[in-house]
C-alpha cells in the first residue's frame, strides 16, 4: 500500500494547523514540508520557526524538502524544529556523502531529490547511504504544475536497482500527482506520493486520498 504525504504548499496558509489536522484525519501518513529559499528557486516558502510552530498540530511524521542552495546551513535548523526527514537536492550538493553522514548523525532520516533534468544516474552511487529517494515530476518551485511523465522512467530503474542491490530506500514522487498519476506510479513502483493541490482543493479531503489510492 503506498502512502500520502501531504503538501501544504497550496493549503491555505492562515489556518495552517487546521489544515494538517484535515490531512491526517483524510488519512495522510506523512507531512510533506516545501522549504524554499528563493534562490534554488524561484519563490519563499517557510523557516524553522513556522516548521516548530507546527509540530504540536500533528502526530505526523514531518518530511522537510529542502529547496535552498546551502542545505548544509539548514539542515540542523529544521532538525532542531521537529523534521523526522531530511530532503535536499543532489543539484545542490553533487558531492553529498559528508551532510548525509550528518544528518543521520542528527537523529533523523535522510534523503536525496532529483530535478526532472537530472539523470537518475547521479544518485545510484549514493542510494546505499540513504532513507529515501525524491523524484521531481515538476520542476520545483510552485504548486499546482502539471506532472512530468519522465519521471516515471526514473522510478521504475530506481525501483529495480533496489530489488538488484537488495536496498531498502523508498521511492517517493512529487508534482502533479491525481489519481491518473498516482496509478502511473504506482504501476512504476513508488512507495510515497506527495500530493499538495489535489487534496487542499479538493472538495471533500476523503475521498480524495481514497481516489489517489484506488
Ligand atoms: C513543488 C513542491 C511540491 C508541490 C506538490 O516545488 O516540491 O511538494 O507543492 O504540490 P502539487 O501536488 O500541487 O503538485
Ligand atoms: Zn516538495
């Protein structure tokens, strides 16, 4: 069965703790975290201080994206405000071995994330030292995008290198994702979507994991 991370990129941003508390009663296991520095790309989202603001509203695991350019500045911040995960860019760090190191050393779970440029290539020699693999299905930035079929090239050689080199990273995806994409998916073998635009537009949250997952 794969799991929904809910982004609150397009939720509504006055009422932030209700609109966790809707996700996880929708039945989202995971809170997906878009942090943007307006630098790696083009827009501003949250600090750690909204991040540990947030932390009482949910029992949900806090998945941290990191968009910014320095994720080494930045890591030990939202660690400190309550992330569970850590995300950042191979884009941003293509030697990323040292902050993987530290950022288990902090406690938490570590991942990589893949533009949709980005061959899937880059991060094979990285996928032994890591939780969990992000793939971009749009270029990140901005909610609301439409899903980059590319990315389902990337999840399924993922998916295989994990059964040949018997790994236990999962395979998440994000942008775009609706219960079309979804099923593209997880035909694809992902673990995780994160999905932000279908579920806080949704009229009814419910029924909207419910279509994502069937
Ligand atoms: C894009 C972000 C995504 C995005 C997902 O830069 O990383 O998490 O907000 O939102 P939707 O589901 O609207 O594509
Ligand atoms: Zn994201």
């Amino acid at each position: 069965m794969v799991k929904i991370a809910a982004s609150i990129l397009n939720a509504d941003f006055g009422n932030l703790g209700r609109e966790i508390k809707l996700a996880e009663e929708a039945g989202a296991q995971l809170l997906h975290l878009d942090i943007m520095d307006g630098h790696f790309v083009p827009n501003l989202t949250l600090g750690p201080q909204v991040v540990k603001s947030l932390r009482p509203h949910t029992r949900l695991p806090f998945e941290t994206h990191l968009m910014v350019t320095d994720p080494e500045k930045f890591s030990t911040p939202f660690i400190n405000a309550g992330s569970n995960l850590i995300l950042f860019h191979i884009e941003a760090v293509p030697r990323p071995e040292k902050l993987l190191k530290e950022i288990k050393t902090g406690g938490v779970r570590v991942g990589l994330v893949l533009n949709p440029p980005t061959p899937v290539k880059t991060l094979l020699p990285y996928l032994d030292l890591i939780d969990q693999v992000l793939v971009m299905s749009v270029n990140p930035g901005f909610g609301g995008q439409k899903f980059i079929p590319g990315a389902l090239d990337k999840i399924s050689v993922l998916d295989a290198e994990r059964r040949k080199r018997g790994l236990r990273f999962e395979i998440e995806v994000d942008g775009g994702v609706n219960p079309k994409t979804s099923a593209l998916c997880r035909k694809a073998g992902v673990d995780i979507l994160v999905v932000g635009t279908y579920l806080f537009q949704a009229k009814n949250i419910k029924e909207a994991v419910r279509s994502l997952l069937s």
